[in-house]
C-alpha cells in the first residue's frame, strides 16, 4: 500500500455553479464545475485533514438531498460512494480513526459536512467560525458543527504542529483559517475558500460570497496569503480551481 505523500488533495466532490459565486461581481452567466477538496496532510505528529467535503448521506438520499439543496438554485454537488474521505483513506490502506486531527477552515457544507465520520480526532477551528455556524446562514447546514466532536477553536494564528501553521483569513466567512504547510521538501499554503480559483489570487478578487459583505477583508486575506507564500516559497493553492486541483493532482 503506498504511503501518502506529504500533502495531498482528495477530490471528493464537483459543484456547478455560476462563476460570480467564486469571483465577485465576475464571471455571472458562466458556469464552473470546481472541485471539493480535502487536504490529507502527513506530519512527524499525526496526520491531519483540511476540510472534510460533503455529507454524503445528504446527496446520496433524495428525501434528505431535497430537504438540503431543494432551495439552492444549482443542487447538490456531484458526489458519489468512492469519494467521501473514508473511501479515500481506504486507498492508502487508512481508516478514519488514523486521522488525528481534523482542520476546519470553515463550516460551509462542502468543508464541514463529513465531520460525523471523524468522532476520534481533534477537531480545529476558529472560534468565530464556530459561532457563526451554529448561528446558521446561507451555506451552513444545520448541525454539522454541532455534532458531539473533541472541538478545539482558536482565536487567532497558531502552530498546530511542527510544520504547519494555522493563518487566519477572514472575509468569505467570519472565522476562515488557511494553512501553511512545510515538510520536507514541500512547502505550500492552502487557502480554502479565502481563494476559490487562481484568478482571485492573480488579480486579487474577492470570492462572491463575503461576510457581512466585508470585501475588503476577504482582499486582505489574498494579499496575506500572497505574502506568507512569498516568504515561505511556498506553492499557494486555490480551492476550488479545476485546472488547478488537477495540476496538482498530477491527473
Ligand atoms: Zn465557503
């Protein structure tokens, strides 16, 4: 069974929306089918995920999927059995109880969905993100940051092991972390959705979705991550960026 690498992208999931939705005041009319990314992170201390994609059980069970995506105007993302996170694992010979840690960077259904899968690990995330989703709003689903988990929030940057350290990013939501992730010869920034495609990187655009409308937070956060790549000469990868997520995977 071949061992992971230090970092990789597990596809688990492909939405099709409309492109404004990740580039604001851009792209309305165009669709886009961007990928759903789980990050699986090897460190000397444990293994860690950024993110954990969607519910399944919501996609996979009509009654269920209608009560959770019949209100949204592009459905529920594509998604089948062989892509939830624990079907992942099981290709490198992985259960769920070998994640130690899971890294939320924000609650929205497609990052914190599959959370009931992980109940042994230590679950991170900022305690503003937290607050914000049991608060509940557009793109929260109700209950998935409520599950009885080993949560742990932060209020701020942090080392969450050696190697990798938590960044906040707010403006997509209240409480967005992003991770800067050095081992070994791998050296690499992972926004989430502070940067769903490479355009809001390179032209420093505001994903269409901000809290309370703060652009220019959610501008700060690229700008930030712009930096903390540059100084680290690290690789900074966007979220939700098909060509990119395939470049990375090497597919
Ligand atoms: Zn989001």
């Amino acid at each position: 069974m071949r061992r992971p690498p230090a970092v990789t992208p597990l596809l688990t999931g492909v939405s099709r929306y409309d492109k404004s939705l990740s580039t604001r005041g851009r792209g309305a009319g165009t669709f886009i089918d961007a990928p759903i990314i789980a990050w699986l992170i090897e460190t000397a201390d444990g293994r860690i995920l950024y993110d954990v994609g969607c519910d399944f059980a919501k996609i996979a069970d009509p009654a269920a999927c209608a009560r959770h995506y019949g209100g949204n105007p592009f459905g529920a993302p594509a998604m089948h059995a062989g892509q939830t996170v624990p079907a992942h694992l099981r290709r490198f010979g992985l259960g769920p109880r070998d994640v130690d840690l899971v890294f939320i960077g924000h609650g929205h259904f497609d990052h914190a969905g599959g959370l009931a899968d992980f109940p042994h690990a230590e679950i991170h995330i900022h305690a503003d993100e937290l607050a914000a989703a049991r608060h509940g709003g557009e793109a929260y689903f109700p209950g998935e940051c409520e599950l009885p988990l080993r949560w742990r929030t932060a209020g701020g940057d942090y080392q969450v092991c050696p190697g990798v350290q938590a960044l906040c990013t707010p403006g997509h939501t209240a409480g967005h972390m992003s991770l800067l992730v050095e081992i070994g010869s791998t050296a690499v920034v992972i926004a989430g959705d502070a940067a769903d495609l490479q355009e809001n990187i390179d032209d420093e655009v505001a994903p269409g979705l901000c809290w309370c409308d703060r652009t220019d937070l959610a501008i700060a956060s690229i700008r930030r991550l712009k930096a903390e790549a540059r100084s680290a000469r690290a690789q900074l990868l966007p979220n939700h960026d098909m060509r990119r997520y395939r470049e990375i995977a090497g597919s």
